[in-house]
C-alpha cells in the first residue's frame, strides 16, 4: 500500500509541476522571443559601446538579463563584441548574466521559489557580474582574448523588426507572428528536459528520505555549497530541468544555498559553454572566468544559506 501510495504522489507531482513549466514556459518564451526580434545583435553592439567602464559594464548586465540567448548564439555575439572593440568589461558582465539571469530563469524562480528568492537571485547575480566585468578589465584580462573568429558567428541571423518594410502594424503583426513560430519551436526543442526535470523532481519526492538529503546538502554541512558548484560545472543540467529539480530538493532538506550554488555553476560555465570560449580565451582568462563563476555560485550560495 505504502509503495501503491508513493506512486501516486510521484504522478500528481509529476502532472503539478509539468503543467506549470507548460504554460509558464509557451508564454515567457513567446516575450523572449518577442525580445530579439526587437532587439537585434547589431543593437546590442551599438548600445555596448559606451566609453564609460562602469555604466558599460551595467549596460552589459542588463542586456545579458534581457537577451537568453543559448550558448552558441552568447559566443559568436561576444566575438562580434570584441571584433567591434566594445569595452571588455561590459563584454564580460554580459557573458556572465546572460545563462544565468534571463526572463525565463526569473519566470522559474518567481513560480517555484517565490518574490523574495527570485529578488536576492536577481539581485546578487547582476550586482556580481557588474563587479567582475570591471575586476576582470582592471587586471588586464583583455590581454588574454584570442583574436579568432568563430565560424557561424557572423552568418545572417533571422530578421528583426528594423529590417522589416510597411506599416507599423504589418511590422507588428510579422513580428508577433514569427516571435509565436520561435516559441513553439523552442518548447518542442526543450519539451524532453522539462519532462526529465519534472519525473526527477517527481521521484526525488516520492522516494527520497529527507533526512539523507538533509544530511548530505543541508546546511549543517559547510562543504555542500562549493561542492555543489563544482558538480554543477561538468554536470550540465538545463536550467529549465534543475528549477522544478531544485524546488522539491528544497522540499527533502537541501539547502537554499546548495541548490543555487549548483545552478549557478552548472549555467554559468557548462562543458559546452567552456568548450566554446576555450577557442577565444587564453589559459589565464579561462582560468579567471570558472573561477569567477565558481566565486559568484559560491559567495550567492553561503548568502542564500544565512538568509533563509
């Protein structure tokens, strides 16, 4: 009966937190999409151009935040970046918060987590992606940019609303028509990991102990936040899988700062994203940025563990 019982309960998790991501995720992927049609990568260059290091590197911040790009779209923008001579600590601010602070991230945060996580989040990761853009200029990490170009970076991208001829409602209406095309396109392609994060956060529920979780990544243990942050490098789950993995962690014990130290570190500098910039960092920049992921994942992780 217990088992009978245990199995019921994974299923109305599972059915609970798959509609959720379902519409959660159609619609801010339809504004996100909305988004780089109106936001087109030649913009983002132009608006990264601001002599003024310190408002440069907010600027970088705040479109990294807007502009979810994937890791092969953030790479060959961050080549154009450099290839226009946009300052290189806004480069770097937006390297940084683009994977790990973007609308869907919010959007997951606010419907698991709630206002005040989703606030500390937000606010933590954009106050330290500011302060390592500008640290990483001021020791002079620009020097260890290869001056490569990436492939693919520079090939035509799909239309944006600039390119586009008649009047504002017809642009509009092409605009909101492909932005809908890209969100359901986008949602077939992720569908498989928002099932994969919904059955493992299902199953973790039902058949987990608490009090092995609790003793492993609860707060007690010191160690658990770096080390989830190393796991999450190599481990490389989506976010849209680890969020809905994260909550019902949470719910078995795991502390608040484990679970955002591995998302951080598995977002900011994943096996595919490094792969990428190891074509366009040297040794020492690339050395410079893990650490600056693992810096940020852990600092943001003990915070969460004193707060909550």
């Amino acid at each position: 009966m217990l088992q009978t019982a245990n199995l019921l309960n994974v299923g109305q998790v599972f059915l609970t937190i798959i509609g959720e991501l379902i519409l959660l995720f159609m619609g801010i992927s339809f504004l996100v999409a909305l988004i780089q049609k109106y936001l087109s990568k030649e913009r983002i260059k132009t608006i990264l151009s601001t002599p003024r290091k310190g408002v440069n590197s907010i600027i970088g911040a705040i479109l990294g935040s807007l502009t979810p790009f994937c890791s092969c779209s953030t790479i060959p923008i961050l080549v154009g970046l450099f290839k226009s001579e946009a300052p290189f600590c806004g480069a770097m601010s937006f390297l940084l918060t683009s994977p790990i602070l973007n609308p869907a991230i919010i959007a997951l945060f606010l419907t698991f987590f709630g206002l005040k996580v989703t606030i500390i989040y937000t606010l933590f990761t954009f106050v330290f992606a500011v302060i390592i853009g500008l640290f990483l200029d001021k020791i002079g990490m620009e020097k260890e940019i290869k001056k490569v170009t990436i492939k693919g970076g520079e090939q035509e991208e799909n239309f944006t609303y600039e390119k586009l001829t008649g009047t504002f409602w017809e642009k509009n209406k092409i605009v909101f028509k492909y932005a809908l095309n890209d969100a359901l396109a986008l949602f077939k392609q992720v569908f498989p990991y928002l099932l994969l994060g919904a059955g493992i956060g299902a199953f973790i529920y039902g058949f987990v102990p608490e009090n092995l979780l609790a003793d492993f990544a609860g707060k007690s243990n010191l160690f658990a936040v770096p080390l989830a942050a190393l796991i999450g490098i190599p481990m490389y789950i989506r976010t849209e899988t680890m969020i809905p993995i994260a909550q019902v962690l949470i719910t078995k014990g795991v502390s608040y700062g484990t679970v955002i130290a591995l998302i951080i570190g598995g977002a900011g500098a994943s096996i595919p994203e490094l792969t990428l910039l190891a074509a366009m960092f040297k040794k020492r920049m690339m050395i410079a940025f893990i650490l600056s992921v693992l810096f940020v994942a852990i600092i943001t992780g003990y915070i969460f563990n004193l707060i909550f």
